[in-house]
C-alpha cells in the first residue's frame, strides 16, 4: 500500500487521467444509453465534443489548475448556448471547483465559487423541470448549489490546513535555526571565559614566578638558603599554573565541561588565604580582612571575587614598583559581597587600564568588569589620591535579571 501511494503521488497527473478516462466511459454509456430518449441531452455530435473535454479538464487540472478552470467556465457556457443537457461528465465541475480552491491562485479560488453558486440555478432556467412550479425549481437548485459549496469549502480548508503546516515548518526551522545561534553564542562566551581564565592564571603564576626567580638569582650566593625556597616557590607556582592551564584547555578541546575528571575545581573566597600567602611569599606585603560573617556564595560570585583578588594583586606587582604595598578587604553584606583592594604603589597611567589604551594593553580591567557585569554588580576602579590605586566592588548574591 505505501508504494502505491507513494506512486499516486509521485505521478498525479497519471492518476488524474486515468479517472478522466473512466469519467469519460461512463458518460459514453450514458449518452449512448439515452441517445434519442432525451430532449435534453442535445445532438450527440456536440454532446461528445463536450463531454471530452470536461474529462480532459479533470485530467490536466493539478498542472494547470487556472486554465481548466477557465475552460470548464467556457465548457459550461457552451453547453447553455448549444443545449447540451446535463450528463455524468459535468461531475469535472466539482472536481475543479475543489482543486482551484486548495491550489489554485486566489483569484480563481473566488471565481470558481461564483460559477459554483450560479451553476445549478442556470441549469434549473436552462432545463426546468416538467410540472414542477416556481417554489420547486428554486427548492431543486438549492439543493444541487450545495454540492458545489462543498466542494468549494473542502478545497479551502485544504489550503488553509496546508499553510497552516507550512506556517509550523517555518517556525520549527527558525526556531532551530535560532537554538544554534544561542548555542554558537554561548559557546563564544564560554571560550571568552575560559580566555579570561587563561589570561588570570598567566599573568598571576608567571609574575610570581619572575619575582622569585629574580630574587633567588639575587641571594643566590648570599643566602643559599632563601634560594632554594624560592625556588621551590617557583615550582609549586608553575605546577599550578600547569594544572589550570590542562583544565582549562581540556574545555577548549571539548567543547563542554567534564565532570568528575582530572579538572580541579574553581577557585572561590576560602582560597584567597593561598593566594595571598603567596603573594606575600613573591615580597608583595598584603593586608587581608574579612569583615562580617562569612556564609557560602554562589559559585560565580565567589569565583569573580577570587579573580578580581588576583587580577589586583598582578597589577600591583606589575606596576606598584619595589617599595608597593597592598590590601585587601572582603565585606560580607546581607545582600551581597564587597572587595576593596588598594596599593600605595606608584601604578600605572589609567589610560592604560582603559579599554583602547595607546599601548593596547588593560584587558586585565575589561575582563574584572565583564565579570561583575556577569554576576550582576558594579565594579569602580581608578588612582588613589595620593598614588596608588584602589578597585572596588560590589558583587550582589542574585544576579540583575
């Protein structure tokens, strides 16, 4: 059965033929049948003609659905003119009625429910019925006007159906579409984190590891001893940073999170104790305080302040100069986080922190700021009257929808 049908509708206008030819048989026996019993049927010499082609209608109306209309209309006249009474093939009639209202333009969908509504009441003038008065001619052509509104209502609401699906198709492919939009978009954004992550691991780990080593090849000589231990300095500090940067490049080879792997989880506020310990341990003296009651954070908020410590604290050693000096203060609100770092060093121009700075340089700035802007905060960050620099913060605990 699934082949047949795929077979109807792979060749329509075989099938249509087919069912003219047999429309066409029937009315043959039909006119033949009734042949000089009928005043109605007309000469059977015009009568062939035009029951040829009614059926010839039928046969072509899915290809050129407008024009077979337009030759039943003329098909229909010409049988009015030349009194070739009703026969079997006039059934092409409905047939196209109902083909131009589901695929035909819309100019003949109306067309043909016009002939349609005046057809029967046309044939009922043409050819009235013996003995039958006014009120029984009417009541007959209403009743032969319905079929023609069907036939009419049943192609259009064909037409709508289709639409209607074709409406549905659309909307799934664009809101397909539009699902692999946001999916390229937060996949940008995730690698646009994870860069920002890179850019924090080697900025801080690296500084750190170029002030130790300065320093141990300072003391090399004097103090062996202060050597060594800056030396070990370096290698924990790089086996961190070597530990971030797998984890993180692991994700920018995937594509997604792996969870329950080798990655280490992400920083949050109870390792801002290591971090500045080892940033003491790089010769940066940092004061640290936690004010109000520490409680858990939402793991963004708790990452961006992490981050936000550790992009500071770079800048200062990248800019404060050898006599710098930091602090720290993280404030517990009933509604939010604050971080407050300051350095009396003697910093670097602002500008250079500023997005389009001369020298392109201060996307350490741009990254704190799209990382507050993430969790919902503000972020204030400038010189210090005086010298230094300070960067404040305000991380609420729900996000700004």
């Amino acid at each position: 059965m699934q082949r047949l049908y795929d077979f109807l509708r792979r060749y329509p206008t075989w099938v249509d033929s087919f069912w003219a030819v047999v429309l066409l048989g029937i009315t043959g026996v039909s006119l033949s049948s009734v042949s000089g019993a009928s005043e109605h049927r007309g000469p059977l010499p015009v009568a062939v003609p035009v029951a040829v082609v009614l059926c010839l209608v039928i046969a072509l109306r899915r290809r050129m659905p407008e024009k077979m209309l337009v030759l039943a209309a003329a098909t229909g006249v010409a049988q009015l003119v030349l009194d070739v009474g009703v026969s079997p093939a006039d059934f092409a009639m409905l047939v196209i009625i109902y083909t131009v209202a589901a695929d035909g333009a819309r100019w003949a969908s109306r067309f043909a429910l016009v002939g349609g509504l005046c057809a029967a009441a046309l044939s009922q003038l043409r050819w009235p019925q013996e003995a039958t008065g006014t009120p029984g001619v009417v009541l007959i052509a209403v009743f032969q006007t319905v079929p023609f509104a069907l036939a009419w209502v049943l192609g259009d609401s064909i037409r709508t159906r289709r639409a209607y699906l074709a409406q549905l198709e659309e909307r799934a492919a664009r809101l397909e579409k539009e699902r692999e939009a946001q999916s390229k978009v937060a996949v940008a954004a995730e690698r646009a984190r994870i860069a920002r992550e890179l850019h924090d691991v080697v900025a801080h780990n690296v500084s750190v590891m170029v002030v130790q080593a300065d320093g141990a090849a300072y003391v090399l000589d004097a103090a062996p001893d202060q050597a060594k231990k800056a030396l070990e300095t370096i290698s924990g500090t790089g086996r961190q940073a070597l530990a971030e940067m797998r984890r993180l490049l692991g994700v920018l080879r995937t594509g997604e999170h792996q969870e329950g792997g080798e990655y280490v989880p992400q920083p949050d506020v109870e390792q801002l104790d290591d971090l500045i310990e080892q940033v003491r341990t790089a010769g940066l003296p940092v004061d640290y305080k936690v004010e109000g009651t520490p409680r858990p954070l939402p793991s963004g908020v708790e990452l961006t302040a992490y981050r936000i410590v550790q992009e500071a604290l770079t800048n200062t050693r990248k800019h404060g100069g050898p006599n710098a000096g930091a602090s720290v203060r993280l404030v517990y609100f009933d509604d939010g986080l604050g971080l407050l770092v300051e350095d009396d060093g003697k910093g670097a121009p602002h500008e250079l922190y500023e997005e389009g700075g001369a020298d392109g340089r201060g996307h350490g700035l741009i990254g704190m700021r799209e990382r507050v802007g993430m969790v919902g905060g503000t972020l204030d960050a400038g010189p210090r009257p005086g010298g230094g620099f300070r960067i404040s913060a305000l991380l609420p605990l729900k996000a700004a929808h």
